[in-house]
C-alpha cells in the first residue's frame, strides 16, 4: 500500500517541481523582459552608459547644493538594497533620539537662516531603509538651502521640484512626493536617457 503511494507522490514533487520552480519563473522572467523591460531590470537612471542609480532606491547626499534624502537605517551601509531594513527603535529608544538630534543638528547647520518646522521625514528613517522620495514638504523646507548653495533662485529650484514631483498613486493613495535622485540629477542638469522623450 506504501508503495502505491510513493510512485504518485514522488511523480506529483517532480512535476510541480519543474512547473512552479522552473517553468513559471521562466515565462514570468521573459514577460517581464518583454513587456517591462526597464522597471524588471531595476528602473535604473542611466547616462553615457553609465549607470547613476536607481529611480527605486535612495541615495545618501550630504551637500549643501543638493536635496537630502530620507535617513536610511540599513547595514553596513546606508542604502543597502541587500539588506532593506528600518531601525525597528521603539520610540522610547535613546538612539533613535540621538539619530533624530544628530540629523536635525545637521540640517540646521547646513542652513541656519531656516526657522521652518523640520518636516518629519527629514529626521526618521523609512521602513525599508530604501526610500528613494521626500514629502513635498521636506522639499520645500530645503529649497532655501539648495538655492543659496547654487547662487540661483528659488523659484528656479521649485520649478525642477515641481517637475520630478509624483502625484498620488491612482489619484488617491499615499501622498505627493518627491524623487530626490532625479531632482538631484537635474539641478546638475544631467538627463538620465530613461528621461529622455
């Protein structure tokens, strides 16, 4: 009666072993190189073959000339896709304090003129550790900054925030946000040929 019982079930492993491990990545990996060919291969910003990072994953920026992106928490470095994490600190935790202290301490002296409410993405990290976009509001509240850094108008600078600023997904989910990656390369005036029209 066991032996009855093995044949089948050894027949069924192997099949749904060569369908589901094999043939259904295979047709969901050729789909997608067909029908989405930039977003499957990592939505990356390319320019003369070189690639300047991924419209999907932040970037650390420092400078004062460029927009500052959200506080990442992954290891061993910041922006790590290999370990998309958040710092998990409790709200209670003495180092989420001192990393939101650390970070407004830095805002403030890229740009003391500023007396603006630090919006709140400015000073926490994202879930993921990864996010590549800002609030609007954490984009306003730099633009002074990157303005003067520039020796160029704000109005300048909104109008390149404006432009790399996506809308609400579906026209109701989440919120306006801005993609610092993208605004950073623009005020460069660097055109990554994934934005070429």
């Amino acid at each position: 009666m066991v032996r009855k019982q093995i044949r089948p079930a050894i027949i069924t492993m192997v099949l749904f072993t060569v369908i589901t491990g094999l043939l259904y990545p295979l047709a969901v990996t050729g789909v997608s190189q067909l029908v989405f060919y930039e977003k499957a291969n990592g939505s990356l910003l390319k320019r003369d073959g070189h690639i300047l990072g991924s419209e999907l994953i932040g970037q650390p920026f420092s400078d004062p000339k460029y927009f500052w992106s959200r506080l990442s928490a992954t290891g061993p470095f910041a922006y790590n896709a290999g370990a998309s994490s958040g710092s998990n600190y409790g709200p209670l935790n003495p180092a989420l304090l001192d990393a939101v202290q650390q970070r407004i301490k830095a805002l403030k002296d890229a740009d003391p003129q500023n007396v603006k409410p630090i919006p709140v993405d400015l000073v926490t990290a994202s879930g993921s550790g990864l996010d590549p976009h800002i609030s609007v509001a954490a984009a306003e509240y730099q633009i002074s900054r990157v303005a003067h850094a520039r020796g160029t108008s704000e109005t300048t600078i909104r109008s390149i925030v404006d432009q790399y600023t996506d809308g609400r997904q579906f026209g109701i989910l989440g919120e306006r946000r801005v993609n610092v990656l993208k605004v950073n390369l623009a005020l460069d005036g660097i055109q990554p040929l994934s934005e070429v029209q």
